[in-house]
C-alpha cells in the first residue's frame, strides 16, 4: 500500500500533466504543440520501426542517435583527460593559478558557439569541428573544479606521504586524486551536460547527421511531431547520462563520508 | 603580501597568453585567415567599438540578458522556496523537474523560432528557461539540506513555520541560492548569445558574429565579439561574486561557495 502511495505521489503530477497536455492539445489542435500520443507514435516511427533482427532499430538510430552519443562522449573524454591532467598539475602549484586564473575564468566566459566559425574555418564541417566544440566547452567545468580538489587536500595527509617519500607518482595517484575526487566528479558531471548541448549546437550549424541535424531538418520541413520526438529524446539523453555518471560516482565514492550535497557550487 | 602580488601574476599570465598567441601566428604555426593575431583582433575590436551600430549590437544583449535573469530570479526563487519548504509538494514535483531539467535550451530553439519566431522574445524566452534550473535546484535542495538541530532549537524557542522559515532558512539557503543566480548568470548570456548566433537575431552580439563569419569569413571580427562576450561574462560574474562576499560573507558557507 505504501508503495503504491509512493509510487502515486512521485508520479502523478506528471501523469496529470501529460494528461493536460494531451487533452488540451486535441481540443485546441495547434500544429505547433501535437499532442504527446502524436509525439510518441512518432518516435516509434522514427527508431523502432526497423527490422527484427537488428532489434527493431531504424537506420536512423545507427545514422544518427548513434553517432551524436559517440560525438558527446569522445569530446568529453577527451575534455575530463585534459581537464583532471592539467587541473591536477595546476593545484599542485601553489602560485601557477596566481599567474593562469585570471586567463581561464575569462576564457571560460566566452560563450563557446560564438567560437564555432573559428572552429568551422580551421576545421571545416564534421567531426573535428563538432569536437573542439564540444571539448572548449566541457573543458573548463572539469579543469576548474579538478584545481579546487587537488587545493583542497588535508595537508597533513600530503606531509605524512612525503615524510614517508611516497614517490611524487604514488603521492598523486594514492592520495590527491582520491581526496579530490568528489570535486571532480562535481565537474565532469557539470562538463557533460554541457558535452551534451555543445553536440546539439555543433550539429545545428555543422553537421550532415546526427541528433541536432535531424531537429533542424523536421523544423524546416515544418514537421512538427518528429521535431519533439527529438526534443525528447535530447531529455531523455541528458537525464540518462547524467543518472549514469551519478551511478558510477556513488559506487566509486561510497567510502567518503559526508557525501550527499546535491547543491550546485 | 601574496595578496597584493597576485593582480601583477594575473597580469604577466595574461600578457604571456597574448604573447605566445601573436608569435605563434606570427611563426606561420597557425593560418592568420583562420585564427589572426590578438593585434589584428584587437584592432578590429577598437573598430567595432567606433562604430554606434556594434554599441547598439552589445545594449541588446545585455539587455535580453538582463531582462532574462530578472524573470528567472522572480520565478525560481519564490518557487524554489515553495517546493523547499513544503516536503509533498517537493516530492510531488520532482519527476516534472527532473524531466524537465535535462532538456537543453538549445533544444527548443527551432521550437522558438516556431512559435514566437527570431526577435528579442525568443532569447529571452530561452535564456530564462534555462537559468530557472540552477536556483531552482540549489534553493530546494539547500532547503532540504538544513541541519534539523537549527530547525528543532527554533522550534523549541517557539517560532512558527512561518517565522523559521524567515529566519533560519532562509539564511542558510541564500548562499546557495546566491550561487545558483550566479551560475545562471553565466548559463544565461551564453544563451542569449548562442541564441542570436543561431536563429539570426536582428541585433546582438550573436548577430555581429554571424554577420561576420557567414559571406567574407572575417575572422577578426568574429573573435572581437566573441571577445567582447567574454568580457561581458567575466565581469558579470566577478562582480556577482564581489557582491556574494559582500552580502553573504558572515555566512561560512557563504564564503565557501560564492
């Protein structure tokens, strides 16, 4: 019973909301908000109308779901490797952040589409443009807070390894990065969000495929339903991927105490 | 006496940056149609700054940005205060939330550009939905996260809901709410901007932008706006964060997060 109760409390708002949705949509039948049954019927069109034996996935999702993931998590890997690398080596530093700090908070201030003709130019439309898209923006969350947790390391901690001539490798290996990270699990979660948007925004300029390829496209053909099955599915991408990172942080810093701060810092 | 070296470091480090730029250009290591020197940069920016046009460009969207942080604060903080305070109605919202949330504003740009179409509306609409998140999410949840000894103590001294609320809640949260709007700041210019660069607004710096790279492809001039956004951006937000330490700075975790 109680579950049940749980279950009502947690979803119903939404169920009422989408009903809303539904109901008043039909009534009005403004082409600009179908309503969500046309939405859904169009997504099943879109991605799970393919053959059996491929899983019932479309072409589509090969050509272009696909491709976009792999657009978002590359550039963000490549973006955390840069990002924990030289945010560990600038922490570490006690003055190195006096001399940079001021040149990267405002880099970091610029807003990263507004580089996308730099980036056009140098690396014409496909994939090495989407990626420099896509790492400028997911760069500077993960180098900035990767900083702020290597700083804060208990300095007794950092004198006892050294007391013991913990070689400089294991030192940063063994104890920095562990006490850092849930700091930069804060920022890589914050970098992909943003991997996220960026892809969306590479491809609405500069793309042949891919997920913001195919929302543009539905919007000048004036195609209403399949525009918000992709608006959804972009939701639905980030709320997955970011509930993935939030799995394997948990698991990977079970051991730290007082760990359960959701605020945003 | 590291205090008063640091402005002098931040300096040379950004000399340095702008050095190793213009001699790296200046060696043939990078095309300078594609990426010119920060002289030719910044030329083109004191040409940009000659022109009223440009000025008017800037006004705007400061403006858009301005108008969309105001309506964001007005709508996420009292409703942040809401969900925070009233335990059912935090649970009953959430699913909406969290669903809500992930949908990046880039997103709904073709979905703007639909229904409200390019002018200052759409940026404004834009930016606003995606600023309301973050003091949305830091006001309920810095809420939720009040040590129950401060509640129980107010309890015990015979304040009301009402009158805890006013004075122990909302003390603690306004760091983290403060920190929100100062990171929806951010989200909200790049917004704005991203905005007029995509769905070719009629002005903003986003337009001088598009402008400027679409037909001759004049380098200089899009890296002076996306410059002169990066300025805009970095002063917001130190001045934000001057204002934090001002206002919030009696509260330890206002001085730790702001």
């Amino acid at each position: 019973m109680t579950l049940v109760r749980r279950l009502a409390q947690r979803w119903l708002v939404l169920v009422v909301c989408v009903a809303i949705w539904e109901v008043v949509a039909r009534a009005a039948g403004n082409p600009f908000f179908p309503p969500p049954h046309a939405i859904l019927a169009s997504a099943a069109r879109l991605w799970f109308s393919g053959p059996a034996d491929g899983l019932f996935l479309t072409d589509e999702v090969h050509l272009h779901l696909l491709t976009s993931l792999r657009r978002v998590l590359g550039g963000w890997f490549i973006a955390a490797v840069a990002g924990i690398g030289l945010g560990t080596a600038l922490g570490r530093s006690p003055t190195s952040m006096d001399y940079v700090g001021p040149v990267l908070s405002f880099t970091r201030a610029i807003p990263p589409p507004a580089l996308i003709p730099v980036f056009l130019v140098i690396f014409h439309i496909g994939l090495g443009m989407q990626l420099a898209t896509i790492v400028f923006g997911a760069f500077w969350p993960i180098l900035l807070n990767t900083v702020d947790g290597v700083r804060s390391v208990d300095p007794t901690q950092w004198d006892a390894t050294r007391s013991f001539r913990t070689p400089r490798r294991h030192r940063i290996l063994f104890v920095v990065l562990p006490s850092a990270a849930p700091k930069i699990f804060a920022g890589l979660r914050l970098g992909l969000s943003f991997a996220l948007i960026l892809m969306v925004v590479s491809e609405l300029v500069g793309a042949v495929n891919g997920i913001g390829y195919q929302l543009v496209a539905a919007q000048r053909q004036f195609d209403l339903p399949p525009m918000w099955a992709y608006i959804v599915l972009i939701g639905v991408l980030g709320y997955a991927l970011n509930a993935a990172l939030l799995a394997v942080e948990n698991a990977a810093l079970g051991w730290q105490p007082a760990r359960h701060t959701r605020v945003l810092t | 006496m590291p205090h008063r070296r640091r402005p002098l470091r931040g300096l040379a480090g950004a000399s340095a940056a702008l050095l190793l730029w213009e001699g790296a250009v200046r060696a043939g290591l990078v095309d300078d149609r594609f990426l010119p020197p920060p002289s030719a940069v910044l030329g083109a920016l004191l040409t940009l700054i000659g022109a009223e046009s440009f000025l008017r460009d800037v006004l705007a969207t400061v403006l858009a940005w301005a108008i969309a942080l105001g309506i964001a604060v007005a709508i996420a903080v009292p409703a942040g205060v809401l969900l925070g305070s009233i335990p059912w109605l935090k649970v009953a919202t959430r699913a909406v939330v969290e669903l809500l949330r992930p949908i990046p504003s880039v997103a709904l740009i073709p979905l703007v550009i639909l229904v409200i179409g390019g002018g200052p509306e759409a940026k404004i609409t834009l930016a606003v939905y995606a600023s309301v998140w973050p003091i949305l999410f830091n006001a309920v949840y810095a809420l939720g996260e009040i040590d129950p000894l401060l509640l129980d103590t107010s309890r015990a001294c015979g304040a009301g809901r009402v009158r805890t609320l006013a004075t122990v809640a909302l003390p603690y949260a306004a760091p983290f709410v403060f920190t929100g709007i100062r990171l929806s700041a951010a989200i909200a210019l790049i917004v704005v901007v991203s905005t007029e660069f995509l769905a070719g607004a009629t002005l903003g710096i986003g337009t001088v932008i598009l402008t400027a790279s679409s037909g001759a492809g004049r380098m200089d001039l899009v890296l002076a706006g996306a410059l002169t956004a990066g300025v805009i951006g970095y002063l917001v937000n130190e001045s934000l964060a001057a204002l934090g330490r001002r206002w919030l700075g009696w509260s330890p975790l206002g001085r730790a997060v702001v």
